[in-house]
C-alpha cells in the first residue's frame, strides 16, 4: 500500500523538525562555555531531550506508515515503548534541571546571548510547526503527528519564557530581578519537562 501525501507531507515534516531541531543543543552547549545562566543551562538539557524525541517519533512514524510491513499490534507496541523512554529520560532531563537551578548559586551569569538568540528563533520556528502538524493531524489523523503538534504547542510556549527570562539576565545580569527571573525561568521550564515526561510515559 502505498503512502498518502499527507503521510508523505508528514515524513518530511517530521525530517524537516529532526534537521532544524539538531544545531539547538550544540550551539547552546557551546554558549554554555561563555555563558552560565541556570536557565540556559536547563534549555541546553531540554533541547537534547526534545531532540531525541523528535528524532524516535520520525523513526517510528516511517516505521509504522511503510506499507503494510507493520500490523496494529506491533504499530502500538512500538508507539507505547518509545512514549516510556522518552517520558522517563524528559523526566530525568527536568530534575537535572531543577538540581541545577537551586544549587547553582548567584554566579556570574556571563554571555547568555547564543541561548537568547536559539531561543528567538526557536519561538517563529515552533510556532509554524505546531500549525503545521495540526494542520496534518486534521487532514490525516495519526497519533504521533498528534504528539507533535501537542509537542510543538507547548515548545511554542516554553521558549517565550526562555526568550524573555533570557533577555532580563542580559539586560540586568547581577540584579536581584535577573537572578530570580534566572530561577524561575530554569524551573519553569524544569516543570514543563516533567510534566511532558509524565504524561508521555502514562499516554497509551
């Protein structure tokens, strides 16, 4: 059985999102020698584990949308055993995080500027995929373009905050304001990842 075009349109979304996705972590990872912003630190965490979602839900989609090479059963099998690695490692990415935002300190927060800058970016770039994959889902419901677009939705979200948190530690880097929106901003995000993590371990 040959593939859709939304199946088609949704391999190479999710490819598109696998590609993009990639130079997040290694730039911020690199900004991190400069840099030394809790949250920043908790987007470098984030990022990577977003990463590897994305890149084992576009495995498993071309998995389970080749033809007929992949009953219902294997299809949920594989589905509900890539949900519990991912929610089990996005949980352990969110209190790694959190660990590092309580005990890191008031420290020199240094350049924060290549996090602020992916987290711009990130905002326009999540925001036209979270669109897109609803867009797919609507015209070819799949649960994991579903994931996606949920994924996207609250990615959309997350780097608003990391933006503007970001911003205040550049503008205001030692003030009692940056050092508490630093915290914040690391913990929210923090929570977000749990939060995700659960529900995508319990999602069936």
């Amino acid at each position: 059985m040959a593939k859709s075009d939304v199946s088609k349109s949704s391999s190479r979304t999710l490819l598109t999102s696998v590609i993009l996705s990639t130079p997040g972590p290694l730039v911020i990872g690199l900004g991190l020698l400069i840099g030394h912003s809790s949250t920043q630190m908790a987007d470098f965490f984030r990022r990577t584990a977003e990463l590897m979602a994305i890149i084992c839900a576009y495995v498993i989609y071309r998995t389970t949308t080749n033809g007929d090479t992949c009953d219902e059963a294997r299809k949920a099998q594989l589905e509900h055993g890539a949900n519990r690695f991912i929610g089990a490692m996005m949980c352990l990415a969110g209190l790694i995080m959190a660990t590092i935002a309580i005990f890191q300190g008031n420290i020199d927060k240094g350049n924060v500027i290549p996090g602020l800058v992916i987290a711009a970016m990130g905002m326009v770039a999540n925001c036209i995929f979270w669109r897109r994959y609803t867009s797919l889902n609507r015209r070819e419901p799949n649960s994991i373009v579903a994931v996606q677009a949920r994924l996207y939705r609250a990615k959309t979200l997350v780097d608003t905050c990391v933006t503007v948190v970001l911003t205040v530690v550049m503008l205001l880097p030692n003030s009692p304001i940056g050092v508490a929106m630093d915290l914040v901003g690391s913990l929210v995000v923090s929570a977000y990842m749990i939060y995700c993590g659960i529900t995508t371990f319990t999602e069936r």
